[in-house]
C-alpha cells in the first residue's frame, strides 16, 4: 500500500473498532546530513524514517498515539492500544477534527538535494570562516541538511491533504575562544529552498560571526538605568512567541488569563507596529500549509497598525471559547519601518542591542526578566562594547507599546521575516 492508502485503511479501522472520528497523519521523511567541524566536513549520512501519528474520538472521549513502522499488524496493535486508551480518557465535547474541506495537494522546494552543491557550499564557507575568524569555534549539531518529506493527512470527516516538500537547512553553533577567553556559546539557523552560493556573504552571516569574537573583551555595566534594547529579527520572533502564549494563544485564552482576550479590534501596540502570519508567503522557504488541527492555512494579519485583528486558536480552544479557528501557523512577518538600524544605534541615547534573551517564561500579565547575551551597550550613538552579567526588566504589553524606531532591513530566516526593533523604558541592570 502508498503511503494515502495505509492512511486511509488506519482512519477507517479506527471507526470501526468503535471511534466516531478517526484522523491520521502519516509522514515518510529522507534526510541527506552533512555535519562539519572547523576544519572539513566530518560525515555525509542519509536516513529515512516514517512516523504515524493517529487520534480516536468516541463519546467526546480523545485518545493519541505515535508509531513508527507500517507493517498491518503493528497498525492493528496500536489501534487496539489506542482504543483502550479512549475508553479510560475524561469526556469533553470540544474534543474533535476538522470539518470536510476540498481534497488538496501542496509541494514546496526540490524533491531532492544537490549534494555537489551542498559540499561546494560547506567548504567554500569553512575556508573563508578559517581565514576571516580563527578565534571561531563550532559546537556539537552543526550541520547543513537537505529534508525530503511526504506528508499524508486525512480523517473521518473527508479531509485529504498531501503535502510534498524539500528544504535545505543549516544549523550552526559557535562560540569564539582566544588563550584563556571564550565566550557563551550561540547559534543561527537558516532555511532556504535554493542554496545561496557564498554563505558568508548571505544576509548577516559575516557580522555575527565579527559580533561573537568583539565578545571576547566583554565589560559590565556600572549602573542601573531605565533605556533602550535594541531587538535583533530573531529576538523580535522569540518575544513575539512569548506574546502569543501569554496573550493570543490557547492556553491563555482558555484560561482567562490573557489580559487581551477582550482586545480584538482595540489598539494593543505602537501605531507602527504591524506583524501577520504568513505561512504561505513567497519570502517564506519552511512553508505550512495546513494547521495542526487539518484546515487550510491562510496568511492573515495578527496586530495591523498597532490595532489587534486577530488571536491564534486552534480547533479545542476555539470551541471552549466559542471563537473562531484561526487558520494560519505562527511564520511571522513584521512590517519594516523606515530608518537603517546604523541610523538607530546613532539615535540611541543609552542602552543595549538585544542578540540572545536568557530568562523564564513571562509571567501570565507579561512581566519578566532575564540576562542579556552575546549583546552590546550603546550610548551616545555608539556601540562602546560587548556586555557581561547584565540583567533586563520589562513587560511584554508595555514593550510593543513602547516600540519607537523599526529598521528598513529585515532578517529572512525562511521561517520568518522580521526587522529590528528599538524599544523605550526597558530597565536595564549591570549591578
């Protein structure tokens, strides 16, 4: 049988042992792995696996369960398995699977790798990284990967997607070391449909790796002020994921903890601040083309000029709250504004660029803190130096209110498509 058929003989067993709705996800997925140290390409390997991923619903009672082989009796077993795991669950009406929606198929990337590329491209930015940074420093899991995917997802109701994808990415992990200095470790990850053809000159490759060595003479502050930070792209996505869970998301809204759950339509940020998922934008290489939940994913706008539109909820919330599915996956895309980031470190009267975030989870209102790595202080206009032992104090709403400049340049990671961002009255600690 094809991989659509063991799908569809999975969904139509589980109804017959006694489900009122059945949904299976089947993914067959082939990985070409190159791993790479500082000195040459230490292991080209290729894996296959194939996971099942299977949800049984009888009398609003919801069981789930992973298996990783296709043979009909290991199928048959884990179905059996699954039953029983329904029949012991707690009852709840807002367990369900999506409704019927037009059968669909959906491709991204190449269906196979250029391995001749993918060593041409490997060892071209080994060279110039030995040459231009030898303080640089791999860690364990740097790699460029080639993922070759099929994706099956059908239920009960007549939903039929398949999905069929290729995407490159690569995985790096560093720290610089000189004598007896190092600094902390960081990392970047970038997905691409087509292979650049000099990493070192894409987007800010180059600068984060000059960043990380300026790293290595790291100073404290000496006080403790109200300024700014300065978000890099990447800090712009983790702190919006933060707002989503605490304020958009599921388990926010479902509890009543989200103190914009009665926000939709009302300002909850700057002016200038515009963000949209987009899961299905050509900037977009990591494409999503259906939701967790079975549906069709759209690009919509989240907040739209300092105005929220839209809260992220999947089918359970949805209809414990009585609010509409949101159809879309969390790709974000920030609207760029219209100062260089050169511009805004020279209007920058005292503070810090943001590089990595090191803290809890945000406290239910927003409130939280954290230290600041691989991060710089700025004042008067200028990067004076790396920073050490910093800690930084702010809250989420407050942040996005506070937004006062927004680069013109954006970071494409193939994931998400953000730019920097200066925020204002952020407490900002050395002692």
């Amino acid at each position: 049988m094809g991989n659509r058929e063991i799908a569809l003989y999975c969904i139509d067993n589980i109804v017959k042992q006694g489900a009122d709705k059945s949904q299976c996800i089947l993914k067959s997925n082939k990985k070409y792995e190159l791993n790479f140290g500082n000195e040459d390409i230490t292991l080209l390997r290729t894996t296959i696996d194939t996971n099942i991923d299977l949800v049984a619903i009888k009398d609003d009672k919801k069981s789930t369960i992973t298996l990783n082989k296709l043979e009909e009796e290991a199928i048959n077993t884990k179905i059996k398995e699954l039953m029983e795991m329904c029949e012991s669950a707690e009852s709840d009406q807002c367990n369900d699977i999506a409704e019927e929606q037009p059968k669909e198929e959906f491709s991204s990337g190449a269906s196979e790798p250029d391995l001749d590329k993918m060593y041409e491209f490997t060892s071209v930015f080994l060279k110039k990284l030995k040459e231009e940074f030898p303080q640089v420093k791999f860690v364990d899991g740097t790699t460029l990967e080639f993922n070759s995917s099929e994706t099956n997802f059908l239920n009960s109701n007549g939903v039929d997607f398949k999905i069929v994808e290729g995407i490159y990415r690569v995985d790096i992990g560093f720290l610089a070391k000189e004598g007896e200095k190092s600094t902390s470790f960081t990392g970047f990850s970038y997905l691409f449909n087509e292979l650049p053809l000099d990493f070192m000159e894409y987007a800010d490759v180059r600068q984060r790796f000059k960043d990380i060595v300026s790293q290595l003479n790291c100073e404290r502050i000496k006080d403790k002020f109200i300024g700014d930070i300065i978000l890099t792209p990447e800090l712009v996505v983790e702190m919006l994921y933060y707002y989503n869970i605490n304020f958009l998301g599921d388990r926010s809204l479902i509890g009543g903890t989200s103190i914009l759950k009665d926000k939709l339509n009302e300002k909850v940020a700057n002016h200038n601040f515009t963000v949209k998922c987009m899961p299905l934008c050509d900037e977009i290489a990591n494409k999503n083309f259906i939701t967790a939940d079975g549906y069709k994913t759209e690009n919509i706008s989240i907040i739209e000029n300092g105005i929220l539109k839209s809260f992220i909820i999947g089918l359970y919330a949805a209809k414990k709250i009585g609010k509409p599915v949101t159809k879309t996956d969390f790709n974000i895309v920030v609207d760029n504004g219209d100062k260089s980031i050169e511009d805004i470190i020279k209007s920058t009267k005292k503070g810090i660029i943001l590089g990595r975030f090191s803290g809890d989870m945000p406290a239910s209102n927003g409130d939280f803190s954290g230290v600041a790595k691989n991060s710089f202080y700025v004042e008067n206009g200028e990067i004076k130096y790396a920073i050490t032992e910093t800690m930084i104090t702010s809250n989420l709403k407050d942040m996005f209110n506070n937004i006062e400049e927004i680069s013109i340049e954006t970071l494409n990671t193939g994931e998400s498509v953000t730019p920097w961002m200066k925020i204002k009255g952020v407490t900002i600690s050395g002692n």
